[in-house]
C-alpha cells in the first residue's frame, strides 16, 4: 500500500539543529542568521520539550522528533511547533489521548501545534 496522508495515522518528537553548510571552504550563512524578527526558540522549546515529556509517559509512544523551526532554531511569532509522535502499534485510544495532551497545550500556551501522530506497523515493508 502506498503512504499518502490519507492513509497515515500520525505521531512522533525530537530536537535538532542544522549544522552550517560548508562550500569550498567557505561557511554560509545559517538559515535563522537570515531570518528577520525575533527568535523565541527559548520559550519554543520550553513547551515543545513539555509536550514530549507528558506524551513520553505512555506506554506505546517508541518517538518523539521536533520538526521545522524548532529543529532549525528559528521560532518567531508566525511560527507554529512542529511535533511528530511515533506509535509502536495502533492504538486509537492512545492516539486520542495524544491529540487531546496537544489541543490542551496550545490552548494553554496559545500556540499553534502540528502535532503528527504515525503507527510504525504503516511503515513495515510489505513481504
């Protein structure tokens, strides 16, 4: 079966940040040097990191990946958090359970949340 987003379930969290591109020995400029506005990435993190730790707690949840600026390390006010769950098996109810902890934070924290939530068993290869 072929994965497109109306077959996916979605969940998943994690944080990164874009190593400098290097060319011909030259460094270029990283993509938030560029960026105008300010950075809240602090505070960003803050609740993306909170998020995770609540949704970490249930059994089933196998990762967490943050995606977007707060994997860049870029966050101004038109920014949404970008949180992708990874289920081990499918569990509706966990699911749910997941999409709620995030509806709650971003009312909380009056933030945008694109909280993604997948079952691994979606990305099994097929025998």
């Amino acid at each position: 079966m072929e994965h497109t987003a109306e077959n996916i379930s979605h969940s998943t969290i994690s944080i990164g940040r874009a190593p400098p591109v290097t060319r011909l020995g030259k460094k270029e400029p990283q993509m938030f040097d560029t960026l105008k506005g300010q950075n809240n990435i602090k505070e960003s993190r803050r609740i993306a990191q909170d998020l995770a730790a609540r949704i970490a707690t249930y059994q089933g949840v196998a990762g967490i990946v943050f995606l977007g600026g707060l994997a860049r390390g870029f966050i101004d006010k038109w920014s949404d958090l970008d949180v992708t769950v990874f289920l081990s098996k499918r569990d509706e109810r966990l699911r749910k359970q997941i999409i709620k902890i995030g509806s709650d934070k971003q009312e909380r924290f009056r933030t945008d949340i694109d909280l993604e939530i997948h079952f691994l068993e979606d990305f099994k290869k097929k025998q």
